[in-house]
C-alpha cells in the first residue's frame, strides 16, 4: 500500500491564533476550524495540497523540534524583518556556501527557516 502525506500537524497551546498567523504570513486559505478537539487547519491557495494542521496540546513539547518548516522568498533578509515585525523571533543565521537561511520561530516558539535562492 502506498501513502501520501496529507497534512503537517502542529502541536501548540492557541491553535486559532497560530493559524491565522501562519494562514496570513503564506497568503493561505481557512479549512475548518472545532474547539472539540480544538484544531484549525489552513491550506495552500494553489492547488498543491499543502496542509497544516494547529491542534491544542495541554502543554509545549519541551526543547528542540525534531521536524520544522523551511518557507521560500526572494529576499530572506527582507522577510525575516517583515516577521519579526509580526511576532516572529530571529533565533540565527546559518548557512553553507552561498545557500543561507534564517532560523526563526513563530510566536508559540515553533522553529522555521527562511531561505533564498543560492546560485
């Protein structure tokens, strides 16, 4: 049997108010929405299929994420800026070669990376 991932899930505290701050930082949609459990899922506008699911934890997972988001942009630095403007946190900057990123977290502490494009 072959599977297929369908969504991302993401384990936080206020799962209403991370989702609409990550549904308005991709230019993503609202899919559903229930307090029992309480969850929010939002997916990607073009058709990809890209889901991510916010569902409430009685408590944050302790210490590092072992899966994390890596978002695209033209200009990382530009976006980095435009995310901690709102709410985001700059935890550093990492790369190798000419390929660099930025290693941010949402406001529950979630980590992504920023990236642009290298050669």
């Amino acid at each position: 049997m072959r599977i297929s991932p369908a969504q991302v899930a993401v384990d936080c505290t206020g799962p209403f108010a991370l989702a609409d701050w990550w549904r308005d930082r991709l230019g993503w949609r609202d899919v559903y929405r229930t307090e029992h459990p309480a969850h929010a899922i939002i997916e990607a506008v073009d058709g990809s299929g890209w889901r991510l699911c916010f569902i409430r934890v009685p408590d944050p997972t302790p210490g590092k994420n072992k899966l994390h988001l890596d978002v695209h942009c033209e200009d990382r630095d530009v976006a980095a800026r435009e995310l901690v403007a709102a709410g985001a946190t700059e935890v550093r900057r990492d790369g190798m070669d000419d390929y660099g990123w930025v290693v941010m977290a949402d406001p529950e502490g979630n980590l992504f990376c920023v990236s642009s494009p290298g050669r």
